[in-house]
C-alpha cells in the first residue's frame, strides 16, 4: 500500500502542489439531549479541506486524526489513547464514485472486492493504524449516498445508535463528506422529540 510521509516537522501536505491543509476541515460539538452523558461531534470526512473530489494522501489523513485527537483531549472529551466512536456515513457519490476506496488508501464496507479495492486496509484500520495510539477508531459505518435524503429506515438504525452510545458516556464523531447535508439531517432527527 502506497504511503505518504508528513513533512519534519509533523505538518501536513496535500497532492494540490504543496498547499498546507488543516484538518479536520470542520468539527464541532453538538448539543446532546438530557440524560446522555456522552460527547458528541459533527466532523467533515478527511481531507475535507482539499474539496469534494481529491485523492487524499495518509499524510493529510494523518492530520485529521491528529487534529481530532487534539480536540477532544483538549477539551476534555477523551484522554489520549481511549476509543472514540465514528458513525460514518461515507458511501458513494451522487454518480456512484466510492467516498472512501476512491479517495483514500483504504476501503469501506461496500466498496466491492476487486483486486485492487480488496488490498486496501477497512475504513477502521486505516484510521487506527494512522492513529499510532494516540486515540482508537471503532467505525459504525451506515453507508449513504451524497446529496440524497437519508431514508426513514437509515434514520431509525442511526438515532438509536446514537442514543445508545451516548447513554453510555462515549464519544461520539457523525459524519459524511462536509458534515453538513446527511450529517445534518441525522442530527435534525436526533434532536426532534420522540
């Protein structure tokens, strides 16, 4: 599998010649209703800051990890090296591209098992092995498709999960490519009354 070092001093490039990035390009605490106890985040998927359709590199990944981690210890969210909990919603694109084995050195639940897709690490190991212990990735992957409504069905599998991890106190990272449209509506949902 093809890597790309971070540059010395621990910053990373991206492929868009030598432009520096930050990542992750959006994170943001969200509002949890009473009685959960965990800490839930709105994050943009990788490599966010380069635009929707680049390739990101594991150096540029490496720093949306790292940046993560920065932000939740930060904040008091996580210790270094405790397991946050990713419901990622990263499927396909509106014309069937797919948002991780086409972007990324790695692969999601339903990216196919061709040769080349079938020798990329899953979504999850990826992440933990970029992570180098400073946190620890457990994936919930629901796959969805960009820029189409999320069906009644996905919305019930994704609020329980929701109400389930964060009743035990975990934190928790929701997120599609800009953490806005799906990840959005998951959270409008989230919030309604029941």
């Amino acid at each position: 599998r093809p890597s790309d070092p971070a540059t010395a001093n621990g910053s990373s490039f991206s492929s868009c010649r030598g432009c520096e990035v930050s990542e992750p390009r959006r994170m943001s605490r969200e509002t949890v209703p009473a009685g959960l106890r965990g800490s839930l985040y709105r994050v943009a998927h990788p490599g966010r800051s380069l635009g929707p359709d680049a390739f990101v590199n594991d150096a540029v990944v490496r720093e949306w990890v790292k940046g993560i981690a920065r932000k939740l210890t930060s904040d008091g969210s996580l210790p270094p090296g405790e397991t946050v909990d990713y419901v990622c919603l990263l499927g396909r694109k509106g014309g069937g591209r797919r948002e991780i084995a086409d972007f990324y050195n790695a692969r999601g639940p339903q990216d196919g098992d061709d040769l080349i897709t079938s020798s990329k690490p899953v979504w999850e190991s990826y992440l933990n092995e970029l992570a180098d212990g400073e946190l620890k990735f457990v994936v919930h992957h629901i796959p969805t498709v960009d820029g189409v409504v999320l069906q009644p069905e996905q919305l019930r599998e994704l609020c329980p999960m929701l109400v389930d991890l964060l009743g035990q106190g975990r934190t928790v990272l929701l997120g599609c490519s800009s953490a806005s449209g799906r990840t959005g509506d998951v959270l409008k949902e989230f919030a309604a009354p029941h």
